[in-house]
C-alpha cells in the first residue's frame, strides 16, 4: 500500500507540473500584445540542431548518429551575428520575423524559428530555433534537358567548421564546355555583414574569374551599401537551330563595377534607397580557333559610365509551405517593389560610343499566398546608342498558386519577352533547357517568346528513410518565339507539350534544390524530334 501511494503520488506530481508548465506556456502573450507592452528582449536562448533529431525513433539509425558526430553544427556565433537584435532592445515582431527570413536563405540551415519563451518584469526572453543540414557533399551529379546530358563530380562544403563558410571544387561537363572550377563565399566575413565571393574556373574554351566585396542593404532597415565587383571570362559560344549547333564565335567579357547606396530605413513600412557607382562593360567578339561552324560575330561593345539607381520596397512578406518545396518554410515578397538604374557612357571616359543605359524591375503580389496568390514581375532595359535605341527588352513574368488541399497544388506560370534591336549575343531562345520540356534545347531562336505552362502538383507524406520527401507534378506547356533568326531559318510557330514529373526535395542535404525527374511528349516540330524527351536536373523550385 505504502508504494501504492508512493507511485501515486509521484504521479500526480508529474502531471501537476506538466499542467503548470502548459498553463505557464499558455499565458505567453501573442507578439503583438508583447510588443504593444514596450518589452525589452532579455535573455536569447539558441537551440541548434544537428543535422538528424536522433530522439525521434525514425531518426535513432547508427548511421544518422555517425553522421551527427561528424557534422560540425553552426557555431551560436554565426547565427547571433545575423539576427537583427540583442539582449536590451526594444522587443518587434517585424525584427523576429525578418531574422528568420535572413536566416532561411543560408545554404546550410533547413529551417529557422524565432519566437518569444518567456515574459516577466517587462523582459522577455527569445528563442531562436535552428536545424542544420549536411554541408559536406562528395559526389557525382546527372542531369539531361533538352537532350543534352550534363555531369558534374564536385566537393563542396557549405558551412566549414560551422562557420558559415562555402568552400567548393568542381567539374563540369555539359553541351557547351568542360570546366575545373573553385570557389571560396562567405555571407558574414569575419562575422561582420561583408559578403565577399572567389570563383576561379578553367574551361575547355576560355576561362572564368568572379571577384565581389559587398556589404548589402542586409535589413530593411540597412542605412548603407557599398561595393565593388570584378569579372572576367572568355568562352565559346553557339547559335543553335532547331536544337543543333549552327553558327558560333569566341566572346571576352570584363565587366567591373564599384557603387555606394544610401537609405533613410524604413519608414511606414516602405524602404526607399538610392544608389550611385561606376561601371566597365567590355565585350570583344572573334572567331572560334580551329572552329568547326560557321562563324557569326556580335558586334564589340565598350560602355564605361557612372550610374544612379533607385530602390522603393513594401515591407509585406508572407511565409507557407508546399509551393515550391515540400514541407519546408518558404518566404514571398507579396508587397510592391520598383528598382531603376541610369547610365550615361561617353566617349571621354574610355567608351566607345555615346550611351544611355537604362533598366527598370517591377514587382507585385496579390492575394495570400497561404491560399491563392497571383505574383507579377516585369522589366524594361535597353540602350540609347549615339541616339538609337539598342537591346531594347520588355519581359513579363506572371506565377499563379491556388491551393486545393494540404496536398494539391494548382500552379500556372505565364512567361513573356519583347525584343527590338537585340544584341546578337542577347538573342532570345526557347527549348527544353528553358522551359519547353517536350523539346530540344535552344529549339526557337528570335527576338520576342511567350511560354505558359500549367501544373497541377501533388506534395506527398512518403518521406523514405528520412532523407528527402517526394511530389509529383502533371503538366503542359506551350511556346513559341517570334522576330528576326540571326541564322535566318523561318519560324517554326506555336510548340505544345504534355508530361509527367517527379519531385525530389532533400531534407537532409544543404541547399534549396528539387530533383526534378521528367517524361514529356511533344505534340508540335519536325520529325527530328524523338516522341518522348526525359528529364532529369536539379533546380531551385518545384
């Protein structure tokens, strides 16, 4: 009887404190009560997990703890150093929720959460929830679109010594080269809000090297950015027609550019921010040696100028699941957003002609993405060269997401280009490299395309052995270009296709890629064409 009441006793205890922790739990007042209280954040508490939860039974594997022992878990310093406040601030909502967007963009983090654990005395204390994912990446990659195939055999490490460091050796070979690449990028230098990026790559017809210093406008509120970029390549490049090699020419590109912006922060939920820097664009075109086409050369380009830029951006973001991943936080800019750049280059300041650069991006979101969102993007660039205009490019894209359940998606997409006077090395292409999946690659070549595709999407519960989740997708596109061929090959008009797709999405692994995998039937081209076109490549949505 005595351990009767023992147990029992214990019992209830256990149950009494598990009640007052959930009634504890329950009085955490919501955000926005916390912020209307003028509470000053207290104490940040950092739950980092590692790259696998092991006291999860689907989780408690040899080889997941193997694998947690050897992952470096990213060090408390890093993640503090990106967050947008600290221990004395005043507490906001907007600062919680826009560090965890900051957050969700690196490479080596699955998910990020940032939420408010305890109140008392006028303080409250943060959490800031994390998961890792594996960075290190020996391997070898696969993919074929537009019946090219393309391997990659590559060593990467994405967040060395848990720092937050990319360090990647690569090998790339595809239709248009092969290439040695390494490249060093660290979003935080030395902790501060400096992103810096080293790629060098040697190719089979040229080479590249990519050097940025930025420091960004990194918060809304950022007061300044500044910058210098430095670029440098040479390669082989072909015209395509009706998918195959037709015409090519040898290009050298350089473009450097150096810039400061200024910005008031935010103000009534809009940021306006102001731009000012110096730009070298230098394009030089030859033939290919020992080339095996005909040769087809751009004309060379020299534009040296100062530029202005201009920046308006509405603070309205919304965060959902299963649009263009699976079960995992995606962030969308709903709010309005215009940038807008200007340049003279004169003939006094190394150019070789007299030019107006100009460039305009717009975009806007309506509805809830929660449900159903309809996401608008437009641009407007080109040239006034000596007086007439160049390169001129009015593009629109439009992305429509209706959700029908937890499970299915309905997703529309509406792509469209209007060229005049285009440079030959920015003709306008279409094929299954770019999205007409039933076709080969650089199929279309013109000045002007339109491409719409609907897809209905399908997110499963299958998640086998824990390493990636899988979806499907049904789909039909259509497309087709318009304008003047440099090769001078007549217009092949409207092309359909039909398909079906499966989706990959890696839980584990760093990054934001989806393994599409996809058999498309093309209704429309010339004989040529085989009647079934199978995909498989990695992108940055579903």
């Amino acid at each position: 009887m005595t351990r009767f009441l023992t147990n029992l006793l214990a019992f209830v205890g256990v149950v009494a404190l598990h009640a007052a922790a959930v009634s504890a739990e329950e009085k955490i007042p919501t955000v926005a009560e916390i912020e209307a209280s003028g509470a000053v954040i207290g104490k940040l508490v950092f739950a980092r997990q590692n790259v696998f939860d092991t006291s999860l039974p689907g989780e408690n594997k040899s080889i997941f703890r193997l694998a947690n022992r050897w992952h470096v878990i990213t060090r408390e310093s890093v993640i503090r150093e990106q967050l947008l406040f600290a221990p004395g601030d005043q507490f906001s909502a907007r600062l919680l929720a826009e560090s965890e967007r900051i957050l969700r963009q690196n490479a080596y983090l699955y998910d990020a959460i940032i939420e408010p654990i305890r109140i008392a005395d006028g303080r409250v204390d943060i959490r800031v929830w994390t998961r890792d994912l594996w960075t290190l990446m020996p391997g070898f990659s696969l993919s074929r679109s537009g019946g090219e195939n393309r391997a990659r055999l590559s060593l990467s490490e994405r967040n060395l010594l848990g720092q937050g460091v990319t360090v990647r050796l690569s090998y790339l070979e595809d239709v248009d080269r092969d290439s040695l690449s390494f490249q060093y990028s660290d979003r935080n230098l030395a902790g501060s809000r400096v992103s810096v990026l080293t790629k060098i790559a040697d190719s089979s017809d040229g080479a590249t090297t990519d050097l940025r210093l930025i420091r960004p406008f990194y918060s809304l509120d950022s007061r300044w950015s500044a910058g210098a970029t430095f670029f440098d390549e040479t390669r082989d490049i072909s015209f395509y027609d009706l998918g195959e090699e037709a015409a090519e020419y040898a290009e050298r590109a350089e473009l450097h550019s150096a810039f400061f912006g200024r910005s008031s922060g935010l103000e009534n939920a809009w940021v306006r921010r102001w731009t000012v820097g110096l730009v070298y664009d230098e394009k030089l075109f030859s033939t290919v040696g020992n080339g095996t086409l005909p040769s087809l050369l751009p004309d060379n380009r020299k534009l040296v100028y100062p530029f202005v830029g201009y920046e308006l951006l509405q603070d309205k973001y919304e965060s959902t699941s299963n649009r263009e991943s699976i079960e995992r936080t995606e962030d969308f800019l709903i709010g309005a957003r215009v940038t807008a750049s200007i340049g003279y280059a004169t003939e006094s300041l190394g150019s070789d002609r007299e030019s107006l650069i100009y460039r305009i991006d717009a975009s806007r979101g309506f509805g809830s993405i929660a449900k159903r969102a309809l996401l608008l993007s437009s641009s407007l660039s080109g040239r006034f060269d000596n007086g007439n205009s160049a390169n001129t490019e009015l593009s629109l894209n439009i992305r429509y997401y209706n959700q029908i359940n937890d499970k299915r998606l309905f997703y529309m997409t509406l792509d469209a280009s209007r060229g005049r006077s285009l440079d030959l090395d920015n003709i306008t292409q279409l094929g299954g490299d770019t999205g007409l999946r039933g076709y080969p690659l650089r199929y279309q070549t013109g000045e002007s395309r339109l491409l719409f595709s609907a897809e209905q999407r399908y997110f499963t519960d299958w998640y086998p052995f824990k390493l990636a989740r899988v979806g499907g997708a049904v789909f039909a596109d259509i497309g087709r270009t318009w304008g003047d061929n440099p090769l001078g090959a007549p217009p092949v008009g409207w092309l359909k296709d039909v398909g079906i797709g499966l989706r990959l999405v890696p839980t584990r692994a760093s990054g934001r890629d989806v393994i599409h995998f996809d058999i498309a039937f093309p209704l429309d081209g010339d004989s040529s064409i085989d009647d079934v076109q199978i995909l498989l490549e990695s992108k940055r949505s579903f």
